[in-house]
C-alpha cells in the first residue's frame, strides 16, 4: 500500500514538472517569435550603430538593442489606422493618388502633409510602415460629416487658443475631452499640381457631364450622355459642333440623350467606367489646373446635381453619386478647388439598384469652411463613437512633417509609439527625459534624451548611447525641435 501511494505521489510530481517545463518552453517559444519578426522589422529600418555601449552602467541600458525599440513601436503602442484607408499621395508620375494605407510598404511615391512651421502643404517620403496585427477598430466622427477608422488612441491634431493666437499640437484622441479640447484640424484646400494637358474646359465639361448622366454600352462600346436640362443640351451641342465630334440625338425632349459615335472622346471615356457603379476619374485629370478641374466640377453638378436658389437656406449646392470610387476622388476635388464639402452615406432610398448612395452638400457659411491657417481648417470630434470590430490595422511614419492627409480631410498625426514607449521607461525609471524631433529637407528623425544622474544617454530606433554633441551625432541636421519634456 505505501508503494502504491509512494508511485501515485511521484506520478504527480513528474505531471506537474512536465507541465510546468511545457508551460516554459512555450513562453520561451512566443519570446523566441517575437524576437524574429522585431529582428525583421529592424532590417527594414537601417543600419545599427552600438557606439559608446561601454559607457552605459545601468543593466537596462545594456540589455538594450534596437529590435526592442521596434518591437515597443510594432506592438506597445495601439495608434494606427484600418487597412482600408485611403491617403492622399502623389505617384512617380508626379500625379495626384488615393492609397490604401496597406498598399504603402513598397509605394515609392510620397504622401501629403502638412508643415505647420512653414504653414503650407508638402509632399514627403513614408520613412516607416508598421503592421500592427489584429485590434478592436472604432470609427471617429467629425463635425462636417467626416470620419477616420482606427484604433482607440490614435493621435490627431489638437487646437488651443492661448493669448490670442492659436498653437497647434499632437494628442491622443480621448472620448472623455471636453469639448474646447476636441477640435482637430482638417484640410480645406490642397495645391493644385498644374500638370500640362491638352485637354481644355469644354473636354471637362463633357467628361462631367458623362460622369453624372452617362454610360457606355458594353457590345458596341458607345457613349451615351443623358439630361433633361435644355442649357446642358445646348451647351453640349455646341462643344460637339466645335470640336467636330460626331454624334446623334434622340427626338424626345424628356428623357433625351446625346450617342457619341466614333471619335475621340469615345476611347478616352474607357478610363472613367461604363456604369454609374464603376465611374472614376483618372490619376492624370485629378493633377490638372483649377480652371479644368472647376469645369468638369460644375458640370457633374448641373447633371446629378442641385443649386440652391434660395438665399434664406444655408446649402448653396450638392450632389450625389453611387459609385464609391467617384465619391473619394469628387472629394479630392473639392479640396483643391476650396470647396469642402460634407458627405453622407443614405443606404435606403429611392434610386436605382440597391447599392447605397453617397449625398455631398456645400455651404459657404459653414465653420468648417473658415482658415485658421493657410489651408487648414478646424472642427469638432463628436462624442460619439461607432464599434467596427476586429480589423488588421497599420501605420506609417512621414519624414521631416509626421503627418499625412486622410482621403476624408483629416490631418493626423503618424505613429508616435516610439515616443510613448521611450517616456514610459523614463517615467518607470524616474529619469528626465526630453523628446526631440530633428529635420532636414525631405527627411526627419526622432531621438530621446534621457539625464541618468550627470550622465546623458540618446535613445532612438537605432539603440542606445552615450550623448556627446548634436554635431557629433547628427551633423546633417539642419534644424530641431523639443516636442515634449
């Protein structure tokens, strides 16, 4: 019997060791994973420098390596956006662009921001791109129907009124703010590119026309433009005469459309789509000069459109589109003609098909219509908050500005994780801490000043050393900022 038990005993002993030896092993197992993909995310980054490792004392410093700086960026830090969200960019082409956020890994081209030193627009090169995982995504609502999809902290831009002049500032998106301290800044007319084109406002008015009230027929690929409007129609015939375009005409006055045959505007009239589900406008026409992007602006509206007559009602005109696509690149124009405009999404209506219908509205006495700076306009965050669920969600860092334009006109501020990792272990350690942004033309670099006693350390992605001089570190940087201390 005491065999029995004495067997019985050691069985429990040996489960338990076993257990707790597998319970180690795949702790050590998920360290092991995630020290391999920060170690690939660190690749990606640049070149490690360990100078001045033998002056560090502290055991935390010199277990320090750069892959956990990225590993506390990639993961510490929740403030990034869902995949499908579009960013204004420019191509190689030099031409304007809308970028889902996870296409921007390998994207050559650049992003717009906006410099609030300088106060004016700039494209700039995407120096980080993070894939952040799997994370509960909340959808922001702003004043002037706007919204941006993201996580629960993530930073935007934050408007303070001190002595009569106004300073701009990152901060975390929190519900509870009050609501002097919920006003963001949102874009309200970008640069126009100005690219050369031989396409002029009578050509835009005719493809806005096209994109309103027009198809094109799938067996024999001709293009149809309808409208009920008389100036519309004349107007068209008179372009049609000019241009020599050849084209025939329905007898009917109600319901009439114009069959454009061969020519020229019926191969170019392939690149906007057939249906009103599939339209969109070309990189190449949303760079063009105002005057052509204000034509076919104008004309999108007298044909799926309306104009305000009436002086007392505070919408001065709006349109509407099914073609989500269209929508975003609409917008887009919208923005570089100063014309903001609020959106909304109606799902149930009266239209044709069942797909829903994007409704836009303007007005020129609107708040969000009024300059702070040049460019830049301000507005409200409601209060309330829309729970998407679980997404992937990503982020990126933009040189010198650390910033970038949604499609939707928000500015907000790029991954800051760095920054919120580097302040954690300051405060952890009851270190002072000062966090610098340094810049040059087309470039910028964040680094973390860090008083261990009289003892100064520099920490950045790119590990941890002892600090000397600005010029001995950095001796290209033209300019710095301290952004926190």
């Amino acid at each position: 019997m005491r065999n029995f038990a004495y067997c019985i005993k050691q069985f429990i002993l040996n489960l338990i060791y076993l257990l707790w030896h597998l319970k180690l092993a795949k702790k050590r197992l998920w360290k092991l994973k995630q020290l391999l993909n920060s170690i690939s995310i660190a690749s990606d980054i640049g070149t490690i420098y360990e100078t001045d490792f033998k002056y560090v004392k502290d055991k935390f410093f010199r277990d320090w390596r750069p892959w956990m700086v990225n590993l506390a960026v990639k993961d510490f830090r929740d403030d990034c956006l869902t995949g499908d969200t579009q960013i204004v960019c420019l191509n190689d082409k030099k031409e304007y662009c809308l970028k889902r956020i996870d296409e921007l890994k390998n994207f050559s081209g650049k992003v717009l921001s906006y410099n609030f030193l300088e106060k004016k627009y700039e494209f700039k090169k995407i120096v980080n791109w993070w894939d952040k995982g799997i994370r509960d995504v909340y959808r922001h609502f702003v004043i002037g129907r706007r919204w941006f999809d993201s996580t629960s902290d993530h930073k935007v831009y934050q408007w303070m009124r001190v002595l009569k002049y106004f300073s701009i500032k990152p901060l975390s998106y929190v519900s509870g703010l009050s609501r002097n301290y919920r006003r963001t800044a949102i874009a309200i007319e970008v640069p126009a590119l100005n690219k050369k084109t031989e396409l002029d406002e009578d050509d835009m008015y005719v493809v806005g026309q096209y994109l309103s009230e027009g198809w094109r027929h799938n067996d024999s690929g001709r293009i149809f433009i309808s409208g009920d409007d008389v100036r519309s129609q004349n107007k068209l015939r008179n372009i049609f005469w000019k241009k020599k375009v050849r084209y025939s005409e329905s007898k009917r006055r109600k319901h009439a459309y114009f069959c454009i045959l061969k020519s020229q505007y019926r191969e170019r009239f392939k690149k906007y789509g057939g249906c009103a589900f599939t339209k969109t406008i070309p990189d190449e026409i949303l760079s063009l000069n105002k005057i052509n992007l204000l034509s076919l602006y104008e004309s999108f509206i007298d044909g799926d459109g309306w104009r305000n007559s009436n002086i007392l009602k505070p919408k001065d005109y709006g349109w509407c589109t099914s073609s989500d696509e269209l929508n975003e690149r609409l917008f887009l124009i919208s923005l570089i003609l100063g014309k903001p405009i609020g959106l909304s999404k109606q799902k149930n209506h009266q239209g044709f098909g069942n797909s829903p219908i994007w409704r836009a509205e303007n007005s020129k006495n609107s708040r969000i219509n009024r300059e702070v700076l040049p460019g830049v306009g301000r507005a409200g965050i409601r209060k309330k908050i829309q729970y998407l669920g679980k997404a992937p969600v990503y982020d990126i860092e933009v040189g010198d500005n650390h910033n970038f334009v949604l499609s939707t006109g928000v500015i907000v501020h790029n991954c800051d994780g760095w920054a919120a990792f580097a302040k954690w272990v300051a405060r952890k350690k009851h270190w002072r801490a000062e966090y610098w942004s340094l810049f040059r033309k087309g470039w910028g670099h964040a680094v973390c000043l860090i008083w261990q006693g009289n003892v100064i350390f520099l920490m950045d992605t790119k590990g941890v050393r002892r600090f000397h001089s600005w010029k001995r570190h950095f001796p290209r940087m033209e300019r710095r900022i301290k952004r926190w201390y």
